[in-house]
C-alpha cells in the first residue's frame, strides 16, 4: 500500500530539523540520508544517475537550487515507453517550481502530462510540505513486466527547499504500476517506500555496508539498512561483492511489490533478503555495451556469496541448485540475488 503523506505540521517540523542537521554535518541525512561521497557513490561528480541523464552539480549544501535533468530511458531498455510514462508521473509530482507545493498543484502537473489526476493522492512523502522541490531519477527499473502490466520502480533523489531556503537531500523509490493501453501504457497506482525508522542499533555488517565506498545505495535502500530490517546474509553478500566490484543497488526492501510481480509467491525483497543491483563498475546492466562476462561473473559471484536465487539477463548453467540462476524480461535490466532466512 502507498506510503501515507505526512500531516502538514510533521512535514514543516521534519524540514525545519533536516535543515537543522544539514547545518551540523553536511555529509550526513537524518530520515532517509544518501550515500557517502565517494568515488563509486550516487552522488559523486563521476558518477552519473543512469546512462542517458547527467548529474546535477548542485550538492545538498550549496545555495543554488538543484536542477537535475529528465530521466529519459538508455541502450537496451525493454518497452522503454513504459519506464518513461511511470517516471514522467513521478519525476511530475516529486519536483516543482517555488510556490508548486501540495497536492492540488501536483494533480494539475500530473493531469498536464494526460494522466490520472488522482495519482497525486498517491505521492506520499514526495508531496512535503515545502516551498520547491527538484527531483533526480537515479534509474527506473523493472519490478515486473508482462504482456499487459508492469511494476516500474522508480529509484530517486529529491531535494526540499528548508527554512533558509537550501536544498534538503532526501529521496524515495516507488513501485508504479501500469497497464497496456493505446497510445500509451496508463499509469494506475503508485506506491512509495516506507523504510520505517532507524534501529537504535544496527549488526557489524549492516555499520560497514553503510560504510563502504564500493557500494552505492540510494535513498530509501540507505533508510533500509538503518532501519535494522535487512537480513544480515544479504548485506553480508553485499561486502563480499565490494571485495571484487564497485556496484549500485537500486532496491533493497522499501518500494518493491510484496508479491513476485505476477504471482502469488510473496517476494524476498520486504522480508529484507534480497537486493537489486543495476550498474556494475560503473557499467549499467541493461547496456548493451556492458561485456556479458561482467554481469554474468557478477551473477556468479552472488551465488558463491550465498544467494539461493540469482536473477539477471541471461540464464546461467550450474549452480549449487538446479534453480539458482533465472532469467526473465523482468531481469533484464538488473542482478536480482535473494537469500534464505
């Protein structure tokens, strides 16, 4: 189920004290806090959101606004028409000039691209209570794809205007679901990330994913692994990979279908035990120009780290089992890797 929006007093007194915090330390997030800067980092200066769109050069700290470009589909994408209708609603209520704020503005951006109004209703957290807003597709991914609907996950970084006027640094992923229609596959539903809170105390590997450079996790993955609900094999397997490959993970609990798209199998994702990961040294996955042989060592490699059930665009012999490897039009863009509890 959607995410629900934050009363209008919450959502000032959360920006207040973000703005607050971002004073205090600038590297540091205090709901749902991106990534370190570092060389293999989301927010990096050599680190581009996808492989069409440039990164903004505005940081959470700096007086000009952020003004990200739009995401637009890259090399390879299955049906992209279909990821570019999901992100342009949301990339359509998350960002908005000063004064755009609220639901009614938002519903009129949305209804301006031909879709629901209605689906504004549905933003969540994206619709805070501020000023101005910039959004940035970090990438959108598949959750699930069929001949005549689809679960788009849209993996993004916002920035609120707070008090003084600065950009905040927060960020959402949401599950957008779509049917096929004429001319264009129509949006239906949105449902945002509900991380949860931040554990008071997190396990040794949960402290050293969140440490460790090589591994890039956006926004509401970040509020995952706070929030102490991920499986420890899975973020064990997450340092494991960082010892051979600098990657970037899309979605690890929050914002993913709590069913197998398609089925009635609940899926590993909101248990904590699994992870996505879309770009692999710096190569996205879906990219045709990206060598077979590094995703598919990277599959290997998952496996050999404990996942049971290793997903990608290419199904792989061998395995411990005779299922470990999989392969779909859904995974076609991205290294699923799931893990027992």
């Amino acid at each position: 189920m959607p995410a629900p929006s934050l009363p209008p007093g919450r959502r000032t007194l959360l920006l207040a004290g973000l703005g607050s915090a971002l004073a205090a330390c600038s590297s540091g997030h205090p709901s749902t806090p991106t990534r370190p800067s570092g060389p293999n980092s989301p927010n990096s200066p050599n680190s581009s959101p996808s492989t069409s769109t440039s990164t903004s050069t505005s940081t959470s700290t700096s007086s000009a606004f952020p003004a990200p470009a739009a995401w637009q589909p890259g090399p390879g994408e299955l049906q992209p028409d279909v990821k570019l209708r999901a992100v342009q609603v949301v990339e359509a209520i998350g960002g908005w000039p000063p004064g755009g704020q609220g639901v009614a503005a938002a519903r009129q951006r949305v209804a301006a691209l031909g879709a629901d109004p209605g689906l504004a209703d549905q933003g969540g957290a994206l619709l805070a209570d501020a000023p101005q807003a910039a959004l940035e597709v970090v990438y959108a991914q598949y959750g699930g794809l069929l001949t005549d609907s689809a679960s788009v996950l849209v993996v993004c970084r916002q920035w609120l205007a707070g008090p003084d006027g600065a950009p905040v640094s927060t960020g959402s992923t949401v599950d957008v679901r779509l049917s096929s229609a004429a001319p264009r596959w129509e949006v239906t539903a949105l449902h945002p990330a509900d991380p949860g809170s931040a554990a008071a105390a997190l396990s040794d590997p949960a402290t050293r994913v969140l440490a460790q450079p090589r591994i890039a996790l956006p926004p509401a993955a970040v509020a995952d692994v706070r929030s102490g609900q991920v499986h420890d094999a899975a973020l064990a397997a997450m340092l494991a990979l960082a010892g051979t490959y600098a990657f970037e993970v899309s979605v690890v609990r929050s914002g993913h279908p709590l069913l197998v798209f398609g089925t009635d199998r609940p899926s590993d994702h909101p248990q904590g035990r699994a992870f996505d990961t879309w770009r692999i040294d710096g190569r996205a996955v879906v990219d045709p120009a990206t060598p077979a042989d590094l995703v598919d060592s990277f599959m290997r490699a998952a496996a050999a780290a404990g996942s049971y059930n290793v997903g990608g665009p290419r199904l792989l012999s061998g395995g411990a089992t005779a299922n470990q490897f999989f392969s779909d039009a859904t995974h076609h863009d991205h290294v699923h890797a799931g893990f027992r509890g």
